[in-house]
C-alpha cells in the first residue's frame, strides 16, 4: 500500500483550504445571523406599531363616548333650563294676573272672565313686523307719493318708507302691527282698480290696472 506524501507543504495547503472553508461559512453564519435580527428588529416594529394604533383607537373611542356623555349632559341642561323658564312665565302670568285683579279692586271696577277691567281700555301689546309693499303699474313719481302716504295712513301701519321706484313699480317697507288687506287699497282715491299679486303676512305685491272711462250716452 502506497502512503500519501505528506509533506510540509501538502499540509500547509490542506491547513490554508481549511480555514478559507472556515470562513466563508463564518461569513454565511454571520449574513444569516444579521438576516435573522432584521427580521427581529421589523417584528419588533411591527408589534409597537400594533400597539400605538390600539392605543390610539381607544383614545378615540374614549374621546367619543366623552363627546358624547357631554352633549348629553348639556341636551338635559338646556332642557332643564327651558323647563324652568317656562315654569317662570307661567308664574309672571299668574303675578300679572293677580296684579291686574288688585288693580281692578283698587278701581272698584268689575274683572272679566280673563281678569282684565270691563270697560278698560285693552292693554294688549301687538308687535311691529316688517311687510314688503310692491305696486305695479304706479304711472308717476306724484302718485308713488301718493300710495306711501295712503299706506302710512291706514290703522295698522306703525311707519312706511320708500326703498324703489323704478319702471313703474314702488316698492315700500311697512312695519304692522297686523296683517295688510288688499281691500283697504281699494279706497285709495284714484281711478285705478287694485288687483292682488301676492297676499302674505310679509309681503304684499299689488298691481293698478287703468279703469276704462265709462262710454258716454249715444245721441238719439
């Protein structure tokens, strides 16, 4: 049997092959080692990032069941505000009416069926609203003049003022203490007849038509 020549330099070969296997598998052991901690390190981040998006879902769960405790906490106290206020002016009604009883004692005067004074004057308290007054057909500036001081003199009107005249139509703005009627215009002193556009508590639009002059008696 022959015997394999192991000489100096046949072993310092096989020793300088051996330790390059040596370290390229120390380099592969050391690529996996570093892959396995990037795998790591993004599971890890993955995690935190599981756990901030829970914390924020519940923060906003709170916030919102918070928003909602205190919408309901402020509905109950208007509503208990709104409750008393109206305790309170059922009250000042009952104060005014006892009022008005001593009053009509005080006068030796006889109460009506609503506690006010028989034969008083009514102390009922009407409110001004705003009405729009929009004439059609109105020919001059004289009769626009007109139609504002009919307007300002009829029992409801509190006050009038001119806001247009253009092309015919005068526009006015009325405050009232009740409802304007087409029927009132009809005794404005003019030959025109008055027909009604709109008739609503906040606007009244009207318009003059030109009455025909009747036709004179044929001769015999």
């Amino acid at each position: 049997m022959t015997v394999p020549d192991m000489t100096p330099r046949h072993a310092d070969a096989d020793r300088e092959t051996l330790e390059q296997q040596v370290r390229a598998l120390q380099e592969r052991l050391a690529f996996y080692e570093g892959f396995d901690q990037l795998i790591q390190d993004n599971v890890a981040h993955a995690r935190e990032l599981f756990r901030l998006a829970a914390q924020e879902r519940e923060a906003a769960s709170n916030a919102i069941d918070q928003a909602r405790h205190d919408a309901g906490r402020r509905e109950a106290h208007l509503r208990g505000e709104f409750m008393q206020i109206a305790v309170d002016l059922e009250q000042l009604l009952r104060t005014v009416g006892a009022l008005s009883d001593r009053v009509a004692r005080a006068l030796g005067e006889p109460e009506s069926n609503n506690g006010s004074m028989s034969g008083a004057p009514s102390t009922e308290v009407r409110f001004e609203q705003p009405v729009a007054v929009v004439v059609h057909g109105v020919p001059s500036a004289r009769e626009a003049l007109s139609l504002q001081r009919f307007v300002a003199s009829l029992p409801q009107v509190a006050d009038v003022s001119a806001r247009e005249f253009v092309g015919g139509v005068l526009r006015l703005e009325a405050r009232v203490r009740d409802q304007l009627e087409v029927t009132q215009f009809l005794t404005w002193g003019d030959a025109r007849r008055v027909e009604a556009l709109t008739e609503r508590p906040d606007v009244l639009e009207l318009e003059l038509v030109l009455q025909e002059p009747a036709p004179s008696p044929a001769r015999a």
